[in-house]
C-alpha cells in the first residue's frame, strides 16, 4: 500500500516535470490537503483531521453554511529596512501574512499561513469589531516610515516635524496585486481595506499619509475613496461659524463612527477626536494630517459616509 503510494508520486513526478507533456491538472488529492476551490479555481490549503482507522471525505457534504474568517485587509510600514523587518516578523512578537520588500525584486514573503492569525493589528477596532487579528490579512510593506518628530504639547497643540518616506512604484505594484488577489478571494468589503492607523488611530501611523491609496482606488478599485462631485457639493455647506459648536463636533464624532472608526461623542475637539481625524487624513486627505478639521476633510468625510455607509 505504502509502497504503490510512493510509486504513485514518482510517476506524477516524472509526468509533472517532463516538459513535453501537457500540464497535469489535480482534482484533489485528499491525503495532501490540496483541493481546487471551484469558485476561484486556485489550490488552497485545508486543515482537517487524519485519522489513523476511518477516511474523512471532504468532497460529498459541503456546507452551505459556512463564510470566510477573512473580512478585513489592514496593511502596515515596517519603519525598518528589508533585512530587519525580516528578523522583527518572523523571530519576535508581531507578524503579518505579507511581507512586501523594498528591494526592487519581484518578490513578496508568506510569513503565516492565511488561514491562520498572525500578530500585526493589536489593539484595535473597526466597525463595531475588536482584535481585528481574528479576521484580518496582514501585510507589512518596507517603509521607514518617517524622520522628525511628532508631539502633543501640553495646551494639546502639536509639534509635528515629521518627513515620510515615498513608495517606490514597483513596491506598490506589488502591494496593488497581492490586495487584489486577497479582496478577490475574501470578497473583502472596500471599506475594510483599512490602514493600521485606522483601526488604532494614535497608536498607529502606517502605512502613513505617502501610501498611495487614491491611487489604489482608481488604478485598480482596491479599497474605498470617494466620488468627487459628492465632495464639491459638500465642500459648499461647511458650517464655518459653527464648527466649534457642540451640536456640530458631536455631528462630525457620529460621522467617524458611522463610517468605521472608534471614537466617543464628546462634543469636545479633545485628543482622541484628533487622532481619529488625523487617522482619517492619512488616508483620505493626505496633504493635511494635523487631526483638525477643515472643509476638505469635513466634506470628504460626509461624501464618504454617502456613498458607502447611507
Ligand atoms: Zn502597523
């Protein structure tokens, strides 16, 4: 039995490998855990039980019941350069399933498995949902993130002399293909395709304001971003005379929350509101991210919330 089995694998070898032959298609090897998924037509892993004295078969009941783990895509800078972030993702604490190298290669590392949690998101929250680890994709891109430096003074002023770093267009053609692949596959709604200084607004700072992400949405619809024409309509109601009023703070807490962030109504510009909106300019309004409010950032985000949360 054993021995026919590895004579089995020779001859798919030898026929696998003999350039002439047309290319060998499996439909499913059990005993190696490689199926086709029909619905994407690409191999997947699966996990499951190997039993010593009865045979598990995964072809004759599948559920309908059933979704993915996956629902959020959070991507990361490693502020480290390539062969540090290498030793930091795969000998520390932290991980991601990704790691996108800034080295002018065309390749990208798989540090954990995908159907498996790696440690990249912390403490964070999106949408009602905490310790986004559980059901997120990870990927970290080599970045240094910034110099200078980036202060809360105590009249809750900011000091901010930071500079960040560009993406170089082949990482980020690498980054724009591996998320595609990834929402394709999970079916990952565009407005969790996140940063992870969405989901942990002060904490966090990357992928930071340089990440492309207004062109990740019009070069290849990755993510969410909103439509032009709803800003230039808002950008006309913006409330100069009372955006220091409660009611109106309050309005724009419930507008951040709505579309995903976490974030208390104050009614009060305090510092958790500033980091949300710092947060939010990172990644919707990049040229300006000191956490205050203006027109721009108000009328992006009430065209955001039109378009995906209305
Ligand atoms: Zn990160």
């Amino acid at each position: 039995m054993k021995f026919s089995y590895y004579i089995g694998l020779l001859v798919v070898f030898i026929i696998s490998s003999c350039a002439s032959q047309p290319p060998k298609v499996i439909k499913q090897v059990v005993r190696d855990t490689v199926i086709i998924n029909q619905t994407t037509d690409r191999y997947e892993s699966v996990r499951m039980a190997k039993l010593d004295n009865f045979h598990i078969s995964t072809s004759k009941y599948p559920a309908k019941g059933q979704d993915d783990r996956v629902r959020f895509l959070i991507l990361h800078y490693t502020a480290l350069n390539d062969s540090l972030s290498m030793k930091v993702l795969t000998q520390q604490e932290v991980s991601s399933h990704y790691l996108i190298p800034n080295d002018g290669s065309d390749s990208i590392y798989l540090l954990v498995d995908e159907s498996k949690r790696s440690w990249h998101a912390g403490a964070s929250f999106w949408k009602g949902i905490n310790n986004l680890n559980f059901s997120s994709i990870g990927i970290e891109i080599v970045n240094q993130g910034y110099t200078g430096t980036f202060n809360t003074n105590a009249d809750g002023t900011i000091t901010d002399t930071r500079y960040f770093y560009d993406f170089p267009q082949k990482q980020v053609d690498k980054v724009a293909e591996l998320c595609k692949d990834i929402i394709t596959r999970y079916k990952i709604d565009p407005v969790n395709v996140l940063a992870h200084s969405d989901v942990a607004p002060g904490r966090k700072h990357d992928p930071g304001p340089k990440f492309p992400w207004k062109y990740m949405y019009e070069k290849h619809r990755i993510g969410a971003w909103y439509e032009d024409f709803h800003k230039q309509t808002y950008l006309g109601q913006f409330p100069y005379a009372e955006k220091d009023s409660m009611s109106f703070i309050q309005s724009v807490q419930a507008d951040l929350e709505k579309y995903g962030y976490e974030i208390q109504k104050t009614g009060i510009w305090d510092p958790q509101t500033q980091k949300v909106l710092q947060a939010f300019q990172y990644h919707f309004r990049p040229e300006k991210y000191d956490g205050i409010i203006d027109a721009e950032t108000w009328a992006i985000l009430k065209a955001l919330v039109l378009k995906y949360r209305s």
